[in-house]
C-alpha cells in the first residue's frame, strides 16, 4: 500500500519529467540497439575478411567504427541530461521543502531533530532526484540490451564477445591526466553542499526567530540562491565526470573494436574463427543486463524509501498565509492563560493587560513560562487554555501569525547566521546604512562596528564565533529594532548584558523609539523605565 501511494507521489511531483524521461528513455533504447547492430555487423567483418573481400571488409569496418562513435556521442548527452535533470529535480525538492519547513506550524517542527530534517533535505532528496531520473531509462536499456543480444545470438546460432584488457593500464594512466581538474571540481562542489547544509541547518534551528521577523520568504529567497549555485557547481563538476568517462569509454569502445577488426584481420594468418567467436562470446550483451538489473531492485527499494520518508513533510500543518497588520498598536490583553507541557503546568491562569507604550518585566527563575510566554504571543505555540488578544485603532485580533508583524523577537539563543553583520540585520529586509547605524547606536554597538576594519562587510562565523555573547545580544537588539515593529519582546536581556549597559539600551529605545516592550529575566531590573513588574 505504501508503494503505490509512493509511487502515486512520485508521479503527482514529477509530472515535468514526462517528456525528458521518453527522450532519455528513447536514447538508452537506441544505445541498446547500437550494441546490439555492433555485434550483428562484426560478424560481417570476420567474413569479408575469410572471404577476402577488402571492399565489404572496409565498408563493414568504417561501419562498426561509425556505429561506436555514435553510440559514445549518445552515452555522453544521456549522461549529461542524466545529471542535469537530477540537478533540476534536487533543486526544485530542496526549494519546495525547505520553505515549506519554514511555514511549518513550530510543534510540527518540534516533532523531529533538526537533523532528521536535514537529512529530509539533503540525502533522501539527492537519491529520489538521481533514482527518480535515471531508473525507468536504466530499466529499458537493460531489458532491450538483453532481448536483442538473446534473438541475435539465437539467430546465428553462436555468441559473440571480446575480452580486452591491454588498453587496461593505458585508461588508468589516461584518467591521471585530469585527476587535478577532476579534484578541484569536487572541492568546489563539497564546498558548495557544506554551505548549502549549513543555511538550512542554522535556518531549521531557528525557526522561531525566523518566523517572528517574517522573513520566511526572504530566507527562502536565499535559499533559492544558493540552490542556483550549488546546481551550477554540480553541472560543472558532472561535465568533467562525463567528459573522462567519455574518454576512458572512447579507448575502450574503439580497442574493443580494433580487437574485431585486428582479429578478423588476422583471420589470413593463422587466427582460427572458433578463437576469434570464443573471444567475441565474452561481449557481455547478456550478462551485463542481469547484473545490471540485480542492482537495481536495491535502488529501486532506497527510491520508495526515501519518498516515503520525505512524505512525512506532507503530513505537517502549514501556517495560513497572511497580510501584514498595518494599523496601529493600542493594548495587548491577555486572560485566563493556562499552559503546560505534558502534565508540567508552566502559566496557570495569567491575567494581564499590557498597554501601548508600556515597558513589562516578567521575572521569574528558569522553567517558569517567561520564554513560554512569548512563543505564545508570537503563536509559535498554541494557546490550549485562555486567550490573547491585540487590539489596534481599528480590530481586536487572536493572536496568530498574522499578528508577528506587531512584534519584533530577540529570543536567548539570538540568531547570529554565518555571514556578514549586514546580512544578519537585514534578515527582515534591506535596510541603508543610515538606518543599521541608527539600530547599532540605540543598541549600543555602534563604537564597535565602526572600529572594525570591513565595519558592516565583517563576516561572522557559525553562531558569531569570535563575539562575545554581550555583543551578539546587541547586534540582536539592533535588529529587532530595524523591523520597526511596535512591540518588542526581549527574552533574558539581562542574561549577557550588565546592569549599566541594560540600562542605558533600555533608555535608548525609550527615548528614540514609541515601543511597547517586554521583557523578560530572572533578576529584577531595577528601573524607573519599568511600567509593571509581573512575577511568574
């Protein structure tokens, strides 16, 4: 059951293959044929030779010749579109699942480890693209290869082949040539996929962050950029592959047949037709398809594997899209709010009335529901006792995703992508220089940046390796404040931050910014700024 509903996916999902599958499956049925007209028309060789007529030996000659030299034409433009179109399915999967993941409801996400997930993305997707392109054509060649060989080897009632070895060494020493190329390009691409797996890995460990900035089509976008990059860097690195197999097939294919031609040659001095047929018998045209048929039902078993585990993405709740709340902010109520996790109560009936313009602490030790309460207000969890509600000059909303675009997050991990300061304020958006400055200054971070030798251009490493956890807070801070949203929720401020510092940020957004804020620690802030301390 499983299967078919598999290969039922496989088929809604790829209904643009249809058209490159005939073509490559056509080809790999020409190629068949070719090596079966191969064997037919040696044949013809080996008795214009014992006959004597050089015409018809030339002719069949220039023929067989003729016949390899297409068949090495066609191999290399089936590798080619082989790879490519494995390349544009990875690309389209990866862009499909990962923005998809990224509109996932969070306890969906929560579901599985992020490198389950990346896992999802990266190894079970590259064997759908490459068995998904590759098997049906494969199948063909093999089926039409072995019927052909079978009906022509009864037809002449012997079996043709040819062991060939001497060229052995000369194809090993032959690929020496490129082996530099062939390293460079791979460095290139495992360059690429490191880069590729860590975007999506520090973007599906973020999420929250994400999801509360909006920036999911931004980060999608990127996404989709660096997908671009990674399918030329494979193209570029599956050119040369197809270029060496192609010169290690082109000795191998002509020795084979100079083997023939050489052979039959020598037919006139000596060679018996009974050594020449036995070396002939070894061609393979029948045990090549078995053993490549064998390898297949594994193949085909990882194909529905894998589909059926990047199925499980279906099954998860998407968001609802949404419009931007564009009015203005007037209070947040907040009634009856229960919560637990499992049998764990965390809030238990909070009541809370937060105003425009008010600054909130919420104090209380770890594991008391501060950070829980506002994944609640951001709906990254669902309200399962209660209610939340934000009311502007114009409606009263429940809180949802819709309502993120009131709420700038600075949550404790801080979200810090590899990439340069710029990029990590501009996840929202662009924003000029003028206004990222503005933010640093507000965050007191501004002296910082300045004194670095690229400024804005510095790249930071995984996580803002080389910061400290002070300075990547407030590079936080200043971010949320670019999205200039008009709440702002500060999770744990006081975790990185010295009581001096967090007060000075404090006044900052108060005097340059017309914030609601709330902020949550597990120390009291000892503030005139503070409206309204609630204890959980």
């Amino acid at each position: 059951m499983k299967n078919k509903e598999a290969i039922k996916w496989l088929k809604i999902n790829h209904k643009y293959l249809k058209y490159p599958l005939i073509g490559l499956s056509l080809i790999s049925l020409i190629l068949s044929l070719l090596a079966i007209f191969f064997a037919y028309y040696s044949k013809d060789v080996i008795n214009a030779a014992l006959d004597d007529n050089r015409s018809r030996f030339i002719f069949f000659a220039i023929l067989i010749s003729s016949l390899l030299l297409l068949n090495l034409i066609l191999t290399a433009l089936n590798n080619y579109l082989t790879a490519y179109y494995k390349g544009i399915v990875s690309k389209k999967l990866k862009n499909k699942y990962f923005s998809q993941l990224l509109k996932t409801k969070q306890k969906d996400i929560n579901k599985e480890h992020s490198g389950v997930l990346l896992t999802y993305l990266d190894s079970d997707i590259d064997i759908i693209s490459l068995q998904v392109v590759d098997i049906i054509p494969r199948l063909i060649f093999y089926v039409a290869r072995f019927v052909g060989a079978f009906i022509l080897l009864f037809a002449i009632d012997e079996a043709f082949a040819l062991i060939f070895l001497a060229l052995g060494l000369c194809l090993i020493i032959g690929s020496r040539l490129i082996t530099k190329l062939i390293k460079h390009r791979h460095h290139q691409l495992q360059i690429s996929l490191a880069d590729s797996r860590s975007f999506m890995q520090e973007s599906i460990e973020n999420i929250e962050v994400i999801k509360s900035f909006q920036a999911e089509e931004n980060i999608s976008q990127k996404n989709e950029v660096k997908q671009k990059h990674l399918f030329k860097t494979r193209l570029r690195k599956e050119k040369v592959s197809i270029f060496t197999s192609t010169g290690l097939s082109l000795f191998f294919s002509f020795g084979y047949a100079f083997s023939i031609i050489f052979g039959a040659y020598q037919l006139q001095f000596g060679l018996s037709v009974g050594a020449l047929l036995a070396m002939i018998q070894l061609v393979q045209h029948i045990q090549s398809p078995f053993n490549g048929l064998s390898k297949m039902i594994p193949r085909y078993s990882e194909l529905i594997a894998s589909t059926e585990r990047l199925m499980i993405l279906d099954q998860y709740e998407i968001e609802e899209s949404y419009k931007p709340i564009e009015e203005t902010f007037d209070y947040i109520d907040i009634k009856h709010l229960s919560f637990s996790y499992d049998k764990d109560i965390i809030i238990k009936d909070l009541n809370l009335k937060i105003n425009h313009d008010d600054y909130i602490h919420i104090l209380g030790p770890s594991g008391k529901g501060k950070s829980t309460l506002f994944k609640l207000l951001l709906n990254l969890l669902d309200i399962k006792d209660g209610e939340i509600k934000l009311t502007t000059n114009q409606n009263t909303y429940q809180v949802s995703n819709q309502t993120r675009s009131l709420m700038s997050y600075v949550p404790q991990n801080f979200l810090i992508l590899s990439g340069t300061i710029r990029d990590n304020l501009n996840l929202f958006k662009v924003y000029t220089d003028e206004q990222i400055y503005e933010a640093l200054e507000i965050a007191e971070i501004k002296s910082f940046v300045q004194a670095l030798p690229l400024k804005l251009d510095t790249f930071l490493k995984e996580k803002g390796a080389g910061l400290s956890i002070g300075q990547i807070q407030r590079l936080a801070i200043a971010r949320a404040l670019l999205k200039d949203a008009p709440i702002l929720l500060l999770d744990e401020i006081t975790s990185a931050l010295d009581q001096d510092t967090e007060t000075i940020i404090l006044k900052n957004i108060k005097a340059l910014t017309k914030k609601t804020v709330i902020i949550s620690s597990h120390r009291r802030i000892e503030s005139d700024i503070i409206t309204k301390t609630v204890e959980l």
